[in-house]
C-alpha cells in the first residue's frame, strides 16, 4: 500500500501545538465530508499527545462509526469515558452498540443522554437510534413516542416520518401512521418505503 502524504501531514500537524477549538473545526469538516481516514488519523496523534482530550475520543469514535467500525468506536468511548463521564461519549456508546446489536446496552447510553442532554445537539439522533431499537424489540408505541422526539429536532427528514409511520402501522394505529406517511412523501415525493406504506395503509382502511 503507497503511503497516504496528506494523513502524514496530519499527524504532523497536530504533533504541533493545537488549539481543541481548531482541533474540532478540522475534525468536524472532516467528518462533515465523509474523510473518516483523515479524521481517524487527526484524532489518533492528538491523543498520542493528550490520552484524556475528550474532543480529540469524540473525533476518533465518530471516524469509526463513520467507517463502519463500531467495535473500535466502543473501544475508544469507553477508554474515554474512564477519563471524562461526557455525555457525547454516552452517545458514541449507544450509537456503538446500536451498530454491533447490542440493543440492551444501546439503551442504556442513549438514555444517559438523553436524562442529561434532553435537548442537546445529538438529541435528535439519539431520540431516533432510541426508536429503531424499540422496533427491533417489538416495542412499537415506544417507538413511536421515540422517533416523534427525534422529528422533533428534525422535522425535514423524510426517511424518519417514514419510520414514525411504520412504528405507528405496527402499533394499529393506521390512521396516524398514514398522516405521518404522507408527511413522508410531501418533504421527499421518491420515498420509496412512504409510499408503499401509504398504499398498503389504504388497502387496508377500505377494507
């Protein structure tokens, strides 16, 4: 494998005095553009200097799950989280273990998010995971309530209407689950599981 030139400049910029303000504009940019990589390997040399830098575990675990690498984003949180109880990290966690499966333990960070950041910048995605996990356990008027929250933060995403619509179908509540449905499709006409819903919805309201 040829060497990566523009990750070996970062490791050597952050191997120079960095600010954590500079560090979470770079690493947020990163993120923000899908360069997991660059942003891993960001994260990784500014905690070679800093093992308890809080910002610098929060980069590394969102380059994880950004690369679809959970289980060394729960490695790298809960290493975080024995220096600092942050709740972003609760999140990472839950996010972690919402990806590897581990629902029961997804649970228990997301919920420890959200009792001390009810309304905090992740509460929108916290609220969602929340739900799908409530779906998975059959839970459906939990989930319900779950993904209404994340719309909440949240009310342009068609892809959670759609699923808000799907938990209330699953829960026999057709009429609402088809407002939410349409609310789906009025935001994105090409949503592909609104539409089907809907339909199916008025198949069965007609009998």
């Amino acid at each position: 494998m040829r060497p990566n030139p523009l990750l070996f400049l970062l490791v050597l910029m952050v191997c120079l005095p960095i600010g954590a303000q500079n560090l979470r504009e770079q690493g947020d940019l990163l993120v923000k553009e899908g360069r997991f990589d660059e942003a891993k390997a960001l994260g990784l040399a500014a905690l070679l200097a800093t093992p308890a830098d809080t910002d610098a575990s929060i980069l590394v675990c969102e380059s994880f799950l950004g690369l679809k690498r959970p289980e060394d984003a729960a490695n790298y949180a809960a290493k975080a989280w024995g220096f600092h109880q942050d709740p972003r990290i609760a999140a990472l966690l839950g996010e972690a273990y919402f990806d590897i499966g581990r629902n029961d333990e997804a649970l228990t960070w997301l919920r420890f998010y959200l009792a001390a950041q009810p309304e905090g910048a992740r509460a929108g995605e916290v609220y969602y995971l929340t739900g799908e996990i409530y779906l998975r356990l059959g839970r459906y008027g939990h989930a319900d309530m779950a993904i209404a929250s994340a719309i909440h933060f949240s009310p342009g995403k068609a892809s959670w209407w759609s699923r808000l619509g799907w938990a209330q179908e699953k829960a026999g509540d057709l009429r609402q689950a088809l407002k939410s449905y349409e609310s789906a499709l009025a935001i994105d006409p090409g949503q592909a599981d609104a539409a089907i819903g809907r339909q199916r919805i008025l198949r069965k309201l007609r009998g």
